[in-house]
C-alpha cells in the first residue's frame, strides 16, 4: 500500500491516514514523522522506514498554556512529530498569571487558553488535569496542584494524598482513582476546540518511580500494575489522560483550524 499525501499539510493527512488505520483495523499502528523520515510500529515492532521529503510549509507554533517544563516536554513529545514549534508560558515572561476561579475542569481551561490567546495573538492549547479519587468524592479534582496549600510542591502534595487515604491502606479496592484532563484550544475571535480524556487506575500506598511529575509516583495504571512514575514517557504518551484527550483532540483539530 502507498499513500500520497496531496494537501498543504501533509502531516495532517497521513495523521488521519492513521487514525483511520486504527479505527478500521483496532491494530496498535504507531507512527513518527518527521521531514526526512517516516516509521510505522505495530504492537512495538518497526514494520516500515522510508526516507521522504515533506514540502516546506508555513511554521505552525503552538503556544501551552503552562510554565510546568514537565508537562510541556509531554506536550512537545506529541505534537512536534506533526509539525508544530512548541512554546510554553515561559517564552513569555511578561504575561500575568491567569487566575484558575472556575469549578470545572473545563472552565479553568477555557479561562487560560482564551485569555492567553487575546493576549498574544497566538494559537493557544490549554489543558486543566487533575486526580479524582473516588473514596474522597472525586477530590482533589480541580484543586490538585493545590491540594496541600497554595504553591504547594509535589511532595506536599501526594504526603497529604497518602494522609487522607491511611485508612483505606488494607482495602486496596478502595484507593481507586483516575486521571482527567480537558483541553481546550483557542485562537482569537474563535469558537474554542474542548476535548477530554481519562486515565483510570488506583492510589498506591508508597511512591514509586523516578519519571514524571504531580502525583505519577502514586498513581497505579490499571492495565500494567505501574505508577504513571514508572513508565516511560513513550509509555506514558500512548496510556496517559493527556494522549487520549489528544487522540480525540487530534481528529477534531483540522477541521476546526479550517472553520
């Protein structure tokens, strides 16, 4: 099988190419493009390499609404391959804070990356995640960064996370948990794009694990028995409540940036 990719955006087209792939077939293809080089995996195995030469087109630049260098590395890992030049907050250093007041995921979303995109003129991705607990009704939700106190460490974090659930620590069926998270992108004078994903698992009694940030050395992934810390970041960008949401963003995405 060969596919020529006809477009202006010809990574746009071999990504639905595969997301159609996938769909069709239910099989884990994997692919990374770049402009010399196109990889196909299926179920971890390289099946294809050729060398290609994709057009030169205009820049696309991506600004994440974040000054969190661990959460922009995942970011950049999934959207360079499709051409993007990834920014974060701290390419920007004269840009206020934006005030996270609202009480859904969605709406601290929507309140970064629709006021950052007024403010700068570019296109903007926003995401607000957090870890839902279902012995604690869902908490700490929203407030996850801030669970502990304002400007909380990651550390204060999961020491108060593992407090709230000691006395669960011999039910393990009661530590379980997810991850959410809600994207939104925005450009200005646009309707914003809001996608969502979930990440489900369970609270661990003890850390574990080197990788990652937030709460990954506590939560468990349900399918491979690992905390989210324990994996690596390839592993977490095929797994993670982030790289669902941004299969579902994916699908969504050209058609909203051609409305």
């Amino acid at each position: 099988m060969k596919v020529i990719a006809v477009d202006d955006s010809p990574a746009e087209v071999i990504d639905l190419f595969f997301q159609v792939l996938v769909d069709i077939t239910t099989e884990p293809y994997h692919y990374e493009l770049t402009p010399s080089a196109l990889t196909v995996e299926l179920a971890g195995k390289q099946i294809h390499s050729e060398t290609i030469s994709l057009p030169q087109t205009t820049e696309k630049t991506l600004l994440i609404a974040t000054r969190n260098e661990g959460k922009t590395k995942e970011f950049k890992a999934l959207f360079s391959p499709l051409g993007y030049t990834i920014k974060n907050l701290n390419d920007f250093p004269d840009l206020p804070d934006v005030a996270e007041t609202g009480m859904t995921f969605e709406e601290n979303a929507r309140l970064k990356a629709e006021t950052i995109a007024k403010l700068t003129g570019e296109m903007v991705l926003a995401d607000d995640s957090g870890l839902m607990v279902d012995v604690l009704g869902g908490l700490p939700g929203v407030w996850s960064a801030r669970f502990a106190g304002i400007n909380a460490t990651d550390a204060a974090n999961n020491a108060k996370l593992l407090h709230e659930l000691a006395s669960t620590a011999v039910t393990p069926e009661r530590r379980t948990a997810k991850f959410h998270t809600t994207l939104v992108v925005a450009e200005p004078d646009k309707p914003s794009l809001v996608v969502e994903g979930e990440w489900l698992g369970s609270i661990a009694t003890i850390p574990k694990g080197e990788n990652g940030f937030g709460y990954d050395p506590l939560f468990v992934d349900d399918e491979t028995g690992k905390t989210a810390a324990q994996l690596t970041l390839e592993q977490k960008n095929k797994r993670s409540h982030r790289a669902i949401a941004l299969q579902n963003l994916l699908k969504k995405l050209p058609e909203w940036q051609n409305s």
